[in-house]
C-alpha cells in the first residue's frame, strides 16, 4: 500500500513538473514571436495640415513608409525595442527621434517645422 501511494506521489510530482516545464516553454516562445506596429500621423506644425508623400525612415534598417493623403505611415512587424524615426522633407526641417516600441506598439503625431528656405 505504501508503495502505491509513493508512486502515485511521485507520477504526480512528475506530472506537475512536465507541465510546469512545457507552460515556460510555450510563454517563452510566445514573447520570442511578438510583434508590433509602429503608426502615425504627420503634419505642419503652423496649421496642423497633413503632409502627405513624405517618407518616414527608421534609422539602421532597411524599412521606409510614405505617408498617405491623411498623413498617416505604418510599419508592421517589428519586434519590440529602440528604434530611430527618420523624415527628411523638402521644404522641412529634418525630423528624428528614438522611440521606445512594446509589443502594444506605438503611434506618434509628428509636427514639421518649414525650413529656413520656406515652405
């Protein structure tokens, strides 16, 4: 009898670890394989005015969005971490700013200041 119930204990015991093991696993791959979208929206920053056809760059990579007529731009898929925005607009002075991304991923309202030559 004593014997049974020590290795049903110990099934038990083992049965417990395996899952334990197999949940940390799982979750693990789950924060590997996360994603996020990094949006926004830009505009002049006199009249709020959208400026569309701009490209927007992040720094270090090869990824580069345009902004639509709304003035909006979005990159996808990118993994959580420190990125570099870029915009370098004719008749703007160039924008840059390092970002923070998580995996709920981020949007930004970038207002662009006329260069000296105007707009």
């Amino acid at each position: 009898m004593y014997l049974i119930k020590k290795k049903a204990l110990y099934s038990a015991l083992v049965l417990i670890l395996g899952m334990t093991l197999i949940s940390n696993v799982s979750f693990a791959q789950q924060k590997d394989d996360s994603t996020a979208t990094l949006s926004g929206k830009v505009v002049k920053a006199s009249s709020n005015e959208v400026v569309s056809g701009v490209d927007v760059q992040l720094k270090g990579l090869d990824k580069k969005a345009t902004t639509n007529q709304q003035g909006m731009f979005s990159f996808e898929d990118l993994k959580p971490g420190t990125y570099t925005v870029v915009i370098e607009a004719d008749g703007y002075k160039a924008w840059k700013k390092e970002i923070k991304l998580s995996s709920e991923g981020k949007t930004l309202d970038i207002k662009l200041k006329p260069s000296s030559m105007g707009e």
